[in-house]
C-alpha cells in the first residue's frame, strides 16, 4: 500500500512542479538605438535549465521576442579592443630585434602582445624595464614565446609574452629567433578590457565541509550553496609540507557527472572543466590510500560570463526570462550577421532577477498544447486527488479489519 501512495506522490508532485516558475530579470533602459552585449553572470546563467542557454529570451513590453545571438567566450574577441603602446626604439641590432616600450602613464603591465609578419621560427624573448632609459633591470629572462592562435591576417600572428607585474617607465624587449634572422614587428600592444570574454568570474559557494572516512577517503561538500552553479575552473590551496599526489573525483550526485584529477605538490592544482554542475549536491572524493588526509585551506570556483548581442530601441522597455520551458533553440536572422556586428559594445546588466509563477511569465504568444491547458492539469490532479482518496478509504477498512 504504501507504495501506491509513494508513486501517486510522485506523480502528483511531478504534475505540479511542471508548472514550476522561471526567473525574470529587468534590463536598464538605452539612451541610443543600437546593438548592445547583454551580461549574463554567473547568478543568472544558474537559473538556465539547458546546458546551450536556449531557454533564454529577450522580450519587449509588448511580449515581442527580440532577435540576438550568443557572443562567443574565445579570447580572439578582444582583439578588436587592441592598443598598441608608443615605442621608443623598434630597431635591429646584431640579427635581434629590439623594442623599448614607453609606459608613461605607469601602468602596471604583465603581458605584452607583439604583432609581427608571421614566420615559421622558434621565437625567444627577454624583458627588462627602466626608469630614466640608463639603468636597466632584469624582469623576464630569456624565454620562448608563443603564439595567441589566432591571426589578425594569414601573414601576420600575434605573440604573447608574459613577465612577472611592473610599472616601469619603459620596457626593453629583445626578440630572437632560432634562425639568427630578425624578425618584422609591427606593433606591441595590449588588449583592452581583455576582462570581458573569456574571463573566469570567481563564483562564491560559501563554506565546505570535510569529512574523512573509514575507506581512506576525503569527501568536501558545499551544504550552503542554494543554486548549482556552471563551473569552467576549479583551484585548490593544499596545506602540505611534504610532497603528494592524490587523485580526486568530483561528482553531481543529481545528474550523475563525473570529472576527475590529480592534486599534485608538483602543480598549481588549477584544472579546466566545461560547464560542470557546482552545488549542495556535489561531492569532492579525495582518495588518500594509506596517507594521511591532506588539508584542504580552500576551494576556488570560477565560471566564464557569456553575453547576449541583440539590437534595442530608445525608450523602450525590455526584460529578459531565464529557465523557460520547452523552448528549443531560437534561430533569429542576426545570427548571420554575427561577424558584421562589432565586439566592442556598450555593455548591459541584468538586474532584479528574480523568480515568477509560471502564469505571470512574459513569453512569446503561441498555442498551449494539451498537457499545457489548466483544464488537463486540473484534471490529472483531480484524478490523483481521488485516487488517493480511494487509497485512504481502502487501507482504513484494512485497518478496522485487523482490528
């Protein structure tokens, strides 16, 4: 009998909770008409049922779907926001190339991006920096170089050279190649607000737990976090003296994910995950074998911020609803203007998100389907509602029975 119950409670909260709500948020209002990157955190993009994010959209006061695309998180986007630096010298000596860059706004710079004509060479770098062009300072020793994976055009390549942080006046680069042969610079530059794509965003999961078992495990959990956040990066700080190498397995006891790794004394203990589900319901195994439990002091999340592109009016009112149901993926004419829209935008926040019942929803206009219809809802809860009644009567009569 009580497994009747435990299915028609199952149906029954099923049934319901179909009608659970959507989270609804608020976009400040555009003092020019024109295309615009919509910032969805890390809060927002929670609340998201499906993993492509299509059940997001961008609606009007007057219900009216709005056409956007989904911006890309790879770093070449902000290639459009490069600013090269004034150079001091960009001469050649001695089959080197060397460049002093003038940073007089003293700016405080760890990497430099260097445009040169692309040439199929082993490329090394060394960095030192002044502040009066006389006295010179080591900051990066000699070291190779690579490229950013992305070119500007099919003759040019972009090098990234990175060197512990500074505000020197003027930084002396030297470039060499394995060939003795100097190499074209064009510019060296920076990417401005290089934060906007493809930046990890720290997510805060409050508190974890750990517990160590009989079975030689460490298991950490995270009983505070309400929301199961998307996580694209995860950082440990082991506390250990001694030399380890732990293999640990992350799991999402609701969905059933698995990733896993090693904890190293030998890395940085800094791993790249894709959209991992993070929350209450997920377990950190630590498999210590016949060691002692390491000491865990933190666990950083991070996850990457993904951004809308639509076209929006002057004085218009808009809002956007996360977590709709049954929406496939929208197909808008601007995705095929993608490439003609440009990166740099103004940039908008989502505010005031927060959850609705699901017959306040602004969505687009269409015919319900029949399990959709409050008339079939009702029904079925009808239907159970007297099933369950039939249940009562007939386990009260058992009851009366035995008795």
């Amino acid at each position: 009998m009580k497994k009747y119950i435990s299915i028609c409670l199952f149906i029954l909260y099923t049934t319901v909770g179909y009608a659970q709500s959507v989270w609804q948020g608020d976009l400040q209002s555009v003092d020019t008409s024109g295309y615009y990157n919509i910032e969805l955190d890390q809060y927002a993009i929670a609340h998201s049922k499906d993993i492509e994010l299509t059940d997001i959209r961008v609606l009007d006061k007057d219900n009216k779907e709005v056409p956007y695309f989904l911006r890309s998180v790879s770093p070449v986007q902000e290639i459009a926001r490069f600013k090269s630096y004034d150079l001091k010298n960009n001469s050649i000596r001695d089959s080197l190339n060397v460049i002093v860059v003038d940073n007089n706004k003293k700016e405080n710079i760890k990497r430099f991006y260097i445009v040169v004509k692309a040439a199929d060479v082993n490329k090394y770098a060394t960095v030192r920096g002044s502040d009066d062009l006389k006295n010179w300072y080591i900051v990066k020793q000699k070291t190779s170089i690579s490229n950013l994976s992305y070119n500007q055009s099919d003759s040019e390549e972009i090098l990234v050279l990175d060197f512990p942080s500074g505000n020197y006046t003027y930084y002396e680069i030297t470039l060499e190649s394995n060939q003795g042969s100097p190499l074209d610079i064009i510019k060296v530059g920076k990417i401005e607000n290089s934060s906007i794509y493809a930046q990890f965003t720290k997510i805060n999961l409050g508190r974890f737990i750990s517990e160590e078992k009989e079975d030689k495990k460490t298991y950490l959990r995270f009983p505070e976090q309400q929301e199961v956040y998307r996580v694209n990066k995860l950082e440990f700080k082991v506390n250990s003296s001694a030399y380890y190498l732990r293999h640990v397995s992350v799991i999402d006891t609701i969905s059933g994910k698995r990733i896993g790794f090693d904890l190293s004394s030998k890395s940085d203990n800094s791993f790249f995950v894709n959209n991992f589900p993070l929350g209450k319901h997920t377990v950190i195994t630590i498999e210590n074998n016949n060691n002692p439990p390491l000491t865990i002091d933190s666990i950083r999340v991070y996850g990457l911020n993904r951004y809308l592109c639509a076209y929006l009016e002057q004085g218009k009112e808009y809002c956007i609803n996360i977590g709709v149901k049954n929406m496939a993926l929208p197909k808008y004419d601007i995705e095929h203007f993608q490439a003609d829209i440009p990166v740099d935008l103004p940039i908008l926040k989502v505010s005031n998100l927060h959850g609705i019942p699901d017959e306040e929803v602004i969505t687009p206009k269409r015919e319900l389907s029949l399990i959709e219809r409050p008339v079939f809802l009702w029904g079925v809860i009808i239907v159970i509602g007297l099933f369950l009644t039939f249940i009562c009567v007939k386990m009260l009569k058992e009851m009366k029975k035995k008795k």
